[in-house]
C-alpha cells in the first residue's frame, strides 16, 4: 500500500482498490435505478421453470 515494489512483476493494489470501488459504485447505482423502475426488470425465467417439470 505504500508503493513499495518488491518484485518487478507485483500488482498495483492500490490501482485494484481504486477499480473495485468504482465498480462498487456503479453496481449500487445500477441496482437503484432498476429499484426505483420495476418495469425494467427482466421477467424470471418462467420458460426454465416449465422446462423444469417436463412440460
């Protein structure tokens, strides 16, 4: 975490954190406009349930 490097090949673990909470964010931020619109929500798989039972 302080930038010290001691194989030349080691990960940027800053730069991984600094990824995740942006995909975080964007992830919560999808989640709550499909939350605040019901009516873009894709159907459940009524199909695969049919499909389930042999139907």
């Amino acid at each position: 975490m302080k930038g010290v490097k001691f194989n030349k090949a080691q990960p940027n673990v800053k730069r991984i954190l600094e990824k995740l909470s942006e995909d975080n964010k964007i992830q919560k931020e999808f989640s709550q406009f499909m939350n605040d619109n019901p009516e873009l929500k894709p159907e459940r798989a009524y199909r695969s349930k049919i499909n389930d039972r042999g139907l």
